[in-house]
C-alpha cells in the first residue's frame, strides 16, 4: 500500500491543518494521523483522525503551546493492509503560524467615525 504524499502543516489565525495527498486506489483508502508533542516524548492519535476518509487534519485543539515542538505523521489503510508512517518536519506554532490582519468595521455616528477592530484570536 502506498504511503501518503505531499505531507503539509498549515496554520492560519491558529487554526492548523495536516493536509496530504494519496493516490487512486481500487478501495477507499482510510488514513490514521498521530502527533508527537515535545514533552510527551511519543506518538499518540488524533482521535478525530482514525479511520478518516479525508485528506486532511483539523489540529487546532491538538497544538496550543505556541513555542513547544510538535511532529506528525499519517499512513494509509486499504482494506487489511497499511502504509508505512509518514512523518512531517518539526512544527512550532509561534514559528511556523501565519496571523492575520485584524478585521475592521467603519461606521459613521453623527459627526464621529468608529472603528471597530476584530481580532481573529
């Protein structure tokens, strides 16, 4: 069974996703995705993401220290058989995260402007 390809951690506005790719296959292939944080020291399973269908990983409530390391990994099952692991590079939140710009609501009251500032976080 092939392994997964094109293995890539996003991370915008704090919201952090595995994505992957995985070729065509006669069945439908199921995907099982562990994270490693630095001080657990071993892999462990994102339980949302056993026996996923999607190519993709919601890590949001997984990754919240911001400065600690994290690495995942993901593989492939296809019927009775699975791929090997494929682990990802180091991820670090306040390293690798993007932040947005604030949202902004102008607003005209009388003779004033409000400006209103939203922050994503």
């Amino acid at each position: 069974v092939p392994s997964p390809t094109e293995i890539v951690v996003t991370s915008e506005n704090f919201k952090t996703v595995l994505h992957w790719q995985y070729p065509s296959v006669s069945e439908t292939p199921h995907f099982i995705v562990q994270i490693k944080p630095y001080n657990l020291g071993h892999y462990k399973n994102v339980s949302t993401c056993v026996n996923t269908s999607a190519h993709f990983c919601d890590l949001s409530e997984e990754i919240c220290d911001p400065y600690s390391s994290h690495w995942l990994r993901v593989k492939a099952v296809v019927g009775s058989q699975e791929s090997e692991y494929v682990e990802t590079n180091e991820f670090i939140l306040q390293r690798h995260g993007k932040i947005g710009p604030p949202t902004l609501n102008l607003s005209r009251h009388d003779d004033k402007i409000v400006v209103d500032i939203y922050h994503h976080v």
